[in-house]
C-alpha cells in the first residue's frame, strides 16, 4: 500500500513539474511576442514569472532578459543595476555552453557597453535625461515620417481635373486636345539639379496666339521625365478674365482649396498670401494654398489678381499645379 501511495504520489509531482514547465513556457514565448513588439517591460516581466514558476533560470530566459534589460537600461537606474548583475552571472555560468557563441558574444558587448554607464544614481539621472531628449527627437521624426507617408497614400486618390492630364502617364498618352494645346517646338529643358529638380526634365507650355488674357486659360505647363519619358508635372490656369472678375476668381479658388483641404485634412493644408504694390496704380495680389511639404508629391492652388489701373483694368486667375518632382536636400 505504502509503494502504491508513493507511486502516486511521485507520478502527482512529476504531472505537476511537467505542468509548471509548460506554463512557463508559455510565459517565455509571451516574453518573446512582447519583445518582438518593442514592449520590453512585458517582456521582462513575463520573463520574471518564468523564473518564479521554474524556481531557477536557465540561458534562454536569462539572454532574453538581458536583451530586454538593455533596451530601457537607460531610463531606470534599477534596471540598469540588474543589467550588469544578469550579464556577469550569464558570463560567468554559460562561458564554455556549446552552441551559444553568438549570444555569449551579444552579451558580453551589452556588458562591455554599460560599464561605461555612470555608476551613481545623480550621474544616471543626467544619462537618463539626455536618453529621453534623443527619444523625443526621434519620435518627432517618426510622427513627421508618418505624417509624410499618410499624405503619399492620399496621394493615389487624388484625381485632380487637369484636362485628362495624370501624373505617371506616357507622354504619347497625353489627351489629343492638350497635346495641341502646346508647344512642344519650343521645350524649356532644366537638368538636374536646377530650380532644386532631382532629374532632368522637359517641359512644354502653350501656344499663345495673342497678348489677350483669354489665352492663358486652359493648360500652362506639362513636364516630361527624360528617363522616363513619363508625365511629372502639370500645371492648369482654371479661369482668367479681366475687370470684374475677381468675385469670380475668388469663388473658383475657394472651391478648389475645399476639395484639398475635404481630402487630405484641413490640418495638412497651408495658405499663404501677400499684397505688392507696383506703382501708384498697379498692385499684385497673391494666394496660394498647398499639400504640406513631403517627399513624394505636391500639390498647390493659386490665385493672383494684378491691378494695373487705367484701361487695362484688373486681371485674374486661379491655378492647379501638381507635380512630382523631388528637391535636392
């Protein structure tokens, strides 16, 4: 009876040994799931649990720790005194482990580096300052980052109205209508690195068949990339009209603006806008509303209205440019 009871009792013990190893096993992979994740305070409190349940540590727990540690070692002076202690002890237990080469060497770098932390919590308090205003910095370039790429992806929605015109396009793709409405005679060429283009490009403009303001309606620019052959920026004058028109102009640059401000977000949006007297009778007023600036594409909406007094009267127009060219940092 008593070999019965013992034998029980033996195969309780090793159920529940092999119970507590599973668990922790599981609290050693949620360990690694949180540190894939950047959240190594979980990781590491996962990785105490382990060892409470298994009342010891082993190389794995103890490398992942360490690896865990380092990560916020600079923030918390606590964390930064277990950090060496967990370094020596896995130094000092796992020096001739096979097959662990590469994580012994990892360690004892992280050693080698937080030796040279300050040893007094005052002096760590200053490291632990200057950690969080490179933190800082850094997540501000992040959030820039992210910002930038939110307005590239709303980018490839945005379908402006230029005469059929898209960027991207083979040149032998643009419209019938705007081809003949330029003058590819005539190409103004820029090289890379003029006006801040990151490539060589050709652009076209109109033909213009006379001085009036009606002429400057309709397309003002198309650019062609040389190595591409492909569309990189169009520009179009939405209306121009002469005396009187600049409720008009007024109305069509609003509209426009809208339609940016409804599809990127009113906070993505900056507007500008200045007055320039000329001369006495002649004054030049100026605005323009456009996508913040990223590294992919930009877009703007001008309006310019030009006073000049006498019979000449008061000329305007609101124009959409979108381009993707870059600029040379």
């Amino acid at each position: 009876m008593k070999k019965i009871l013992a034998l029980i009792f033996s195969l309780l013990i090793i159920n529940l040994a092999n119970a507590q190893n599973a668990i922790a096993k599981i609290k050693y992979e949620e360990a690694e799931e949180a540190y894939a994740k950047e959240d190594h305070q979980t990781a590491i409190t996962k990785l105490d649990e382990a060892e409470k349940i298994l009342k010891s540590s082993n190389s794995k727990i103890l490398y992942l720790k360490i690896l865990s540690q380092y990560k916020l070692a600079e923030t918390d002076f606590a964390i930064f005194q277990s950090l060496k202690k967990n370094c020596d002890t896995y130094l000092k237990k796992y020096e001739n482990a096979e097959n662990i080469e590469e994580k012994f060497r990892e360690v004892y770098n992280i050693s080698e580096a937080v030796a040279k932390y300050p040893a007094t919590q005052e002096g760590f308090n200053v490291l632990t300052s200057k950690h969080n205003e490179k933190k800082k910095k850094e997540q501000e370039v992040l959030n820039i980052q992210k910002a930038a790429a939110l307005i590239a992806e709303k980018f490839n929605t945005w379908i402006p109205t230029l005469d059929g015109v898209k960027i991207g396009m083979m040149s032998s793709e643009i419209p019938a209508a705007a081809a003949r409405y330029l003058d590819f005679t005539k190409p103004f060429a820029v090289n890379k690195g003029q006006y801040g283009a990151d490539r060589d490009y050709t652009m076209y403009t109109p033909k213009y068949k006379s001085m009036s303001l009606k002429a400057s309606e309709g397309l003002a620019s198309i650019s062609i990339d040389k190595a591409t052959d492909q569309v990189v920026q169009v520009s179009k004058n939405n209306m121009a009209g002469g005396k009187s028109s600049t409720d008009y102009s007024k109305k069509v640059y609003d509209e426009l603006v809208a339609k940016m401000k409804a599809h990127f977000g009113a906070e993505n949006i900056v507007e500008n806008e200045a007055t320039k007297q000329i001369d006495k009778k002649s004054s030049y007023y100026y605005k323009t509303a456009y996508v913040k600036e990223n590294s992919f594409c930009q877009y703007s909406v001008s309006q310019s209205i030009m006073h000049y007094g006498g019979v000449f009267g008061t000329a305007c127009t609101v124009s959409e440019t979108y381009s993707v060219m870059k600029v040379i940092q």
